[in-house]
C-alpha cells in the first residue's frame, strides 16, 4: 500500500483525488496547496490531511507525490520531490521553458528516482486501442498521422496569458500523442497559426486555432489540428495510414439515440469536456503509476517524454514566427 | 441517511451492494444469503453485517430491503417486509406465476408499503433519453415499436430449469420496456418460438430463439426479438416508428476505433453483456428508488408494473403453445 | 438481341422501359397501354411502335414480354403470352387470388415457356450482397431474420382499393425477401396489423401498418414490419441473426454530410423512394431476365417464387381477421 | 441542341464521352486523338465522326470542344480552340508551368470565349452539399478546413515523370476544392511531402505522400494530406469547422452491409476509385458546362480558378525545397 500526497487541489488535483482514492493499492495522506480552503475541502471529501510541502516532503513514510500546481512550480517540485527520494507523477507540461526542463531532467537522473508525466490521453482506452494494434502492425508501416483535437470553448485569457500559449498548454497533448504513436519525437516541425476564436486572445500574443506538421527522419508525417472552440464538444480524434490500411479512434458520444425525421438524421454529439471524456484515462493512468511503482518497473510516460513534447511546442512556436520548417536538436529522442 | 439491508448475495446482488455502497444517501448495514460463504464475503468487502432474514426484518433501524434471493422467494419476501415496514426494491420477475404475484400485490397494498420491481433498463441513459423524446413528442405519436434483445450465449440448462422459460426470465424485460414506452398494458400477444440455439433447452421444455407481438387496444404495435445466443456480445436495441419520424437506441461499443484495409472496414462489437452495458443503470435504478423514498414520492416501477410484464409473459407462453393470440385480462393496466 | 414488348406504360412501365434501352442485349420494338397517350408518350421516348396486345403476340419477331399492366390481368396475360411462346417478366403480384395464380401456373408449366416475377428487390446490391454473405456461411445457419420495409408515405385510398391490400401489395416483396433468404416457403404465419396512418385506409378495409412473423418447419423465425407512412423516406432493412453472427442492410442516404453543432448531428435521411433506391436493382433485373433467356438457363425468380410470397399474403389476410396462426398449404415449397 | 467534338480519347475522354452522350442537350458529333485506334473505337461507341483538330476547329457547325489530351498540350488547344470561337472544357491542369497558364488566359480573355476547368469534384454531390450547406451559414464563419484525398494505388513511375508532380497532378484537385469553398486563392502555402510509398517515385524526383497548409489573409487555414496509396479504396473526405460547427463529407462506401461477430463488426470499404466515386460528378459537371454555354451565363469553374489551384501547386513544391512557407502573388484571387 503506497501513501501518496497530492500537491495541488485545484480541479485537475480533484480528478487526480478520485483516482487516487479508487485505487486498491495507494492511499491518499496528505494534501497540500496554495489556497488553503481548497486544500481543506479536498482533504476532508478524501479523509487525508492537510500539510505544508516541506513537511510532506520530509516524511518518511510518503512514498509518492502527485505534482498538479501550477506550471510554474513543476520543475522545483519535481527536483525537490525526487531529492526528497520519492516517486512522482507530474502534470504536464514539464515547464514553459525548454532549458529549464533539461535542466531538471538532469537532477532527476542523479537520484535515480521515476518521474512519470500526466500524458493522461495514452490512457484513453480508444487512444490505447490505436496505439496495439499499430503496434501490432495491423496496417503495416505507419505513414501518415492525423490528429484533431479541438476544444470545447476557449479559456478565459487571463488563463491564456499564463498558459505558455496554446502549443505548449493545449497543442502539447497531441505532439506527446504523435510521439507515443510514431515512436520518437520528430526532426522537423512547421506550424501555421491564427487567432481567430477570440481577438483577446490574439491580442495577447497568442493563437487559437493552429495546424502543424511535423516529419521524421525516415519520411513519416504526422499532422495536427487545434482549434480553442469546436463548441458542440470537445473533438479527439486520432487517425493513422499505414502501409495497409488507415486506422481511426473516433470520439465518444453523448448517446446512442438517433432520430430520422423529414429534416435528416439527427444523432448525440461528442462528449463535453475532458472530464467526461478522459475520467476513465485518469485512473488508468494513475493506476499505471502505482503498478510501475509498486513493481519497480519503468513508468509509462518518462520525464524526456515531457521534454520531446516541449520541444516540439517550442519549434511551433517559432516556426510561426519565422515561417520556416524548424529542426529539433538533435538530443531529442526522435530518428528511429 | 438510509439503511439498507441486502437479500441475496450472489452474481446481481454484488452488483447491487456497489450501487448502495457508491449511494451517499444510504448505507448498506446487512447482508443475507442461504449460502453462508457468499454472504460472508460480500458483508466483509462493503462492511456490512450478515444477519438473517428474521433479524433483519425485525430491525426497526433497517428502513428498506432490496430482494435479490431466487425468484420463488421474490413474493414471500415481499409480502414480509412490506409488513414489516420496510421499503423494497425486489429484482424482477415479482414471481413465476401471476395469481401468486397479484396476491402478493394485494397483500402489499394493504400496508402501503413502497415496493419498487428491478426493471434496470429504464434507467439505462439510452433508453431513458429515448423515452423522454417520445414523451416530448419529438416523432409525433408512437405506432410501431420493435425491441432487439439478444443475450451473447446462453446460461447453463440448469438455470433454464427453474427459470420460469424464457419469456417469464429474460423477455420480461422486454415487455417492460414496450408497456413503459407506449403506456400501458398491451391487450393481445401473438407469440412464435423455437429451440434453434441449444437442444437441451427444447428438451427442457423451453425456447431460446422468439418473436412477440403485442397490440394496444388503440391499434398501436410493438414486436419484440429475443435470442439467448448472439455470440458478439449483448445487443440491446429499441427502435420506435412514429407519425413523425423513427428513433432508436443503438448498442454500446466497446471502443470507437475503426480500421479500413482491403478486406473492409473493421469496427468494435456491442459490449459483452449486462454488467458492461447496464452498470450505470443499475446506480441510476437504485438513486431513484433512494430517492422515492426519501422523499416520500412514487418509486418509478411498481409492483403492477411488475405483474403487467408477468402478464405479458404469460400470454406469450399460451399463445406459443396454442398458435393463437390472447387477450390480456381487462384488469391489466392496458388500454390507454 | 432479343425484340421485346412492354404492356403497360405506367410508373413502373417507364422504370422498365429505361432498363430495357440501357440493355445492350435487346431492343424495345413494341409499347401498349390502355391509356393510348401513355403508351405513344413511352413509344416516342424509346422509339418503339404502339402496338395492340393482339398484334404483339402475333409476331413471332417478339421474343419475350414484360407485363406491366394492371394486377388483374396479369395471369391472363401471362397465359396468353406463354402459350404465344414468348418469355415473360411480370410485375408483382402474380394476382390477387392464389386459386387464380395456381391455375396460371399449371397452364404455363404445359408450354414450357419462362415466367419470370418481378421481385426487384432480390437485385438491390445491398440485399444482393447479404445473401451471398448468408449462403457462403459468413454467419453461420440463418436463425432469426428481421425485415422492416416502411413507404415514405401512404397511396391514394382509390389505389388501396383495388390493391389487394397491404399484404397483397406491399408486404408482398417482403414475404419474397423471407423465402429468398431462408430458401423456400415457411409453414405458418402470424399477423397483426392495423389502421394508424390513415382512418380512410381503415375505412376501405386495409391496414397501413403491420407486424408478421414467419416460421419454417425447422423453428427459424423471421418477422417483418409494414408501416405505410415512414415520412422520412423509404426505410429498407434487413438483419439475419445468424448462430455465428448478424448480418444486416442499412437504407442508402442522400448524401455522406455529416453536421456537428450544439444541437448534436446531423445527417442525410434515407433516399425518399423506389425510384431512388432500386433504380440499379431494377436494371439488374432485367439484366438478369436477358441473361436467362440468351443462355436459355433458369430465371432467378420463378412464377412458384410468386406464387409463395402470395400464399404467404394469403395467409397474413386471415391471420389478422381469425387471431390465430395459419399453416400454409403443404404444396408450398418450404420445409427444407 | 449543341454539337461537342471531343478531343482526346483515353481513359478520361471516354468517362467524358458517356457524360456527352447521356445529355439530351448536346451531340458529339466529332472525336480526334493522336491514338487513330482509340478515336476509331471511341466514335463507333457513341456514333462520332473521326476528324482531326484543324478538322475540327475550322466546322462552324461545332460550338464546344472538351480538351481531354495530355497536359501539355492543354494551353495550345485552349487558345486554338477559343480563337476558332469554341467554348471549351478543359480538363485540369490547366498547364504544368504557371506562367504558360498566365500566358493562355491572357489570349483567351481576348477572345472573349468561355472556359470551364475539369475540376468535377465540385460536382460530386456529398461536396456540393457540403458547399451549399457553408455558404448558407450553417456552421458560421469557416475557419479550419482539412482535406484528405488518397489515391488506392500509385501511377506507374513513367507517368509520375510527366505528371508534374504530386501537387500538380493529385494534389491540385484538393488545392481547388480549398480555395472554392474558402472562396478564393490562399495567400500563404507551407508543405511537407516525402515518398514512402514507392521509392522508384522518389528516385524520378516526386513525393508520394504529402500534407499542405495553405492560410488566407484573414487567418482562415486549411491543411490537405494526401498519400498515393490508400490501399483500401479512395478515399475522399473534407471537414470544416466553423464558429458554430463542424462540416464533413465522408466517403462513399461500396455497399450498407454490415456484419457483427465474435471478430468485431465489419462493413464496406469506400468505393475503389474516380471513376466509381465520381461518374455522377462528371456527369453533373458536363451538365453545367452546357447549361452555362446555352443560357450564356459564366461557368462555374474558370481559368482563372485552374490558375489558383496551379499557383498553390507551384507554392507547395517551391516549400517543399525550401523548407520555408511561400507566399502566393498578389494577383492570385485570394485575399476575401
């Protein structure tokens, strides 16, 4: 039986209190944040303390702490966390800057200690289903990537303002995807971008709806789709060719109603949001943890995973600035 | 906050125990079965006691019971604990014969005593969107209703045995579902049904492949398909004509992935069987007996809900051995 | 190339017509029609001659028929063009009367002439492709078939009148899709129907919707709904549940557009009637008709093919008026 | 009544040639191809004179041409065709050099004839529904577009060396249908493009998989993938999210059978290829070639449209080289 703390209570921390609770093999001890009320309902809903980080980090008998504070904070926490000598699960992303998370990444190999990243989409039962059977080689060699993922409504742009920019805050799910899937990060990354879901958000240097392109080393192509409003729901959808053949995770839908009348065929949308959408993926990737944990066997999602997304969200980045193709550094775990 | 004791603790009621126990406004305190074993381990997993059906009754502390015992026990149960004051939730069917179930009914009319019969699939978030846009009017007036049930394999011949036949057993829930849509009691059933999957099941005496009609005095139709062997997994299926169009409630699929090669287009299959498809309606079916009860309001399926469906099963086991349609007794809740 | 005639220049004869000059393998010399107007409109379009029957017949030129009349002089017209020595396609039904079709039928078995029945319905690609999958196997020994054929709107009550009525007319291809697929007549039927759609179909006698099961000698199922008035379109389904497995044809849409908004999805409806769905079907049975006669092989749907799907009409008529099953008379080719 | 001579007699003018044949509002009346076999087969098919072009261009009795010959002769035959007075339908692309096609449209616009470009997948009807249903406002302002277009099978390698190339043989039909429904050229284009497929179409110097990103001055993008080998069929999808919704037309599929087992479900693979998915779109196409020219009313897809889609083709191809996004002329009809 693991004892966990949770570092931060604020809604992600809460979707990560449920799975914690729900597993059979950790118990949830200790829970800390900046906003002590939110810290205090959280601990009383799930029966675990409240505690400052400094104690958590200093007891003994807290095996692993989950990291869901601000982004900002990721880099200190994991580095303390793994000093501290525990297992840790972090949100993503690692850090808005791709030197700082080296960086990190760097002290965390001294202690020896695993760092698994919050990439909760691997975990989707449909998006795992995907990823066996390419594996599997069901449609032969992979080719060529697709992934939509659109969100429901945008942020409010205070959150924008703070968020690293949709690359490295919404678009970083889907380069940790197209890594996953194709097996090593990318040589090249060109992106294209506008804003045009909300002028706020323009106006404060960002975009909202974007398409990039990324390449390996040996030809494969993977592209993604991001846009900040769908507003029927929340769109993820992954689709590969292959030598053989095209393989596609769908969305999940509201029901499975369908009304034929004289005006068309009326069916459910997509699901609203992530929770409804990736609950399941969070317990499974909580569960993932805990059993790489408990068996001292690699956790799923590595901290370089975390880098190779960063970096890619950092050459989209600048590939809109400049317009042209930008090449990842070399150290990145791509050409396979 | 409600206590509640469990009848039962084989396969459907540990399904039950983890819909009281994830209900936060009851408590599941005890627990009974005629084998020992299984009382004892669900009791230890959901912290409950095991007691026995007397102790039970005759707690004053205990507010309802949920009858999950053999079907023979099902009316003798209710009668008891409705006289003991006891609010009830009983698994269908009420009982295998229909005189046995009116008495019982008449019996629990006397103490006025809420008895809730486990028709699961109203509260299956499918069938119940269906439902209220028939209610809503969204296809005009109802005229044509068909109902696809087919189990993935059949149960054991020794389940068939004391399982009152196939139409007491699982189209019973069928002929719920067709009097909850269109209103009420039809007035004639039509039956025709065959032992095509398992050979044994003819030789017991049985059907495991059949189609009923059903008729409402207003001119209104509905025609259940049930099969005890679809081999891909549970198929559950309604579909309903209406002046104004045609709605229907597709099957749950295990995932959304979908791969196109040269030999077609591959797909999921319908989830396997009650538990994966009717886990969220059996958490709904029990919040709404909870709160039927804590509010002292109608529970959603009665006791004469229960005995309209025993009625149609009935008429479907005459008119399969006499190739005639029969009429439904006037007293039933038909004729709309 | 074969010269053929077509009596009658009506709806349905102009369907034919088109199918007659898009075949490379005969030649449409001769048009007649009762309505003059009809017939020289129809003669004109595809340069053929109006031509009385009398004068039809006569001409040992004239290979084969196609008899688009009336129903009530189909058997008459069948007779006389046999015993002409000409082949013959001949629209459904046969006739109204199954004393009158026998007896057509034993004249025409002296002349040795084909005689063949116009289920067009067996030449849909989709159903088409269905019953191949079912006779290689695909799923198995057929077990349960389920057929829904609903119009998209009911005819004119002057047309029911003399229709023969909804089983006779309509359902009619259906009962031919049941004995297709199961291979042969079942033994007895079961029918319930009623006047929904239209209180003056009710008025003139007929039904306008309709559920009748079918069953076999060897206990397989098969049900079929009718319902007059789908509103929607023309919705043409078939579903075999199979020991291995379940087949089914959807309807063909207007288009592939899918919408996706707040208010859900939106897609195409089916396409709205015979004339859009079974154009192709009806091109290919003529294809098939011109084959059988070149290569002086079989026709695929046989004057028994007629007389079966009739005998099956016949006796849904008196199973809705007696309440009770009917066997079908033993000469009927079922028990397989 | 007009009379088309039709200039090219391979693949694509025979599709063409059925199209002519099947308008009751045209004659072909005259056939010319450099292959004197296939001109001869081609004019005894649908009773055509064999002429050569002079032949041809001098008969003032001949009003259209449609020019079905290889690419490069497309700019001559235009300009000889139009100066002889001939309305003319040229197949795509106009040219593989964007200037020869500056050059032709500057001679054309002085005679004052009408020139329609083939680009018939405007015609398809799932696309025309899908443009329809945008510019109605169905979805709001559009503002994310993706295309994908895969062929079944790449060409042999010895027409990759004629084609021009992946974006001006293949992808040109994609760049078309993005600037119709955008309504007008993009102002900036960025591609990525490998051969995966065949490496023998790497070695002659093309790509055989691709995505492209073209964006408009006012932020709207749109990203096309193509790839030469689907494998499964062609497949051939557009989406559109807008501000209010997502539009996608899906592809055709061969049949609307479905079958469910213990494997999973299997249905049909989309339709093999152009001449299965798209023979009503030429024919729709031709119809409005011939409407435009009798009405004397602008055709619906002009040079000027032929030259829009070339210059995106010629921007990918520079992009591709480069590494960079490539701007298109000013006088390109972008910029809404």
């Amino acid at each position: 039986m693991l004892n966990i703390a949770l570092l931060g209570a604020g809604r992600i921390g809460q979707v990560h209190a449920r799975s914690i609770s729900a597993n059979p093999d950790c118990t949830l001890v200790a829970v800390t944040d900046v906003a002590a009320e939110a810290a205090h309902n959280l601990a009383a809903r799930f029966q675990a303390k409240v505690r400052s980080v400094d104690d958590i980090l200093a007891d003994a008998a807290i095996d692993a702490v989950l990291i869901a504070t601000s982004t900002d904070t990721h880099s200190d926490l994991i580095e303390r966390a793994t000093a501290a000598g525990k297992a840790v699960l972090c949100e993503k992303p690692v850090d808005l800057a791709l030197e700082r998370a080296l960086a990190c990444q760097a002290k965390v190999a001294r202690t020896g200690k695993p760092v698994m990243i919050g990439f909760n989409r691997r975990f989707d039962p449909n998006f795992a289903a995907l990823k066996a059977a390419v594996d599997s080689g069901e449609i032969g060699k992979a080719e060529l990537l697709a992934i939509t993922s659109f969100d429901p409504a945008p942020p409010p742009v205070s959150y924008i303002k703070v968020s690293g920019g949709l690359f490295r805050d919404m678009m970083i799910h889907d380069f940790d995807i197209a890594c996953w899937i194709m097996g090593g990060a990318p040589s090249k990354v060109t992106a294209t971008a506008s804003s045009l879901v909300d002028s706020e958000i323009g106006a404060a240097g960002d975009v909202d709806t974007a398409v990039v392109t990324l390449s390996w080393a040996d030809g494969r192509i993977a592209v993604v789709k991001n846009s900040r409003r769908a507003g029927y729901g929340y769109d993820q959808r992954i689709e590969l060719l292959g030598s053989e053949g095209l393989l596609s995770a769908k969305n999940e839908l509201e029901n499975t109603i369908e009304k034929i009348t004289r005006e068309g065929t009326r069916s459910a949308k997509p699901v609203y949001f992530f929770l409804e959408r990736y609950m399941r993926a969070y317990e499974a990737e909580w569960a993932a943890f805990v059993h790489a944990i408990k068996t001292s066997t690699p956790v799923p999602v590595t901290l370089a995973d975390g880098i190779a997304a960063l970096a890619c969200a950092e050459a989209a980045t600048r590939s809109v600035r400049t317009g042209e193709t930008v090449a990842l550094r070399p150290e990145m775990p791509g050409g396979l």
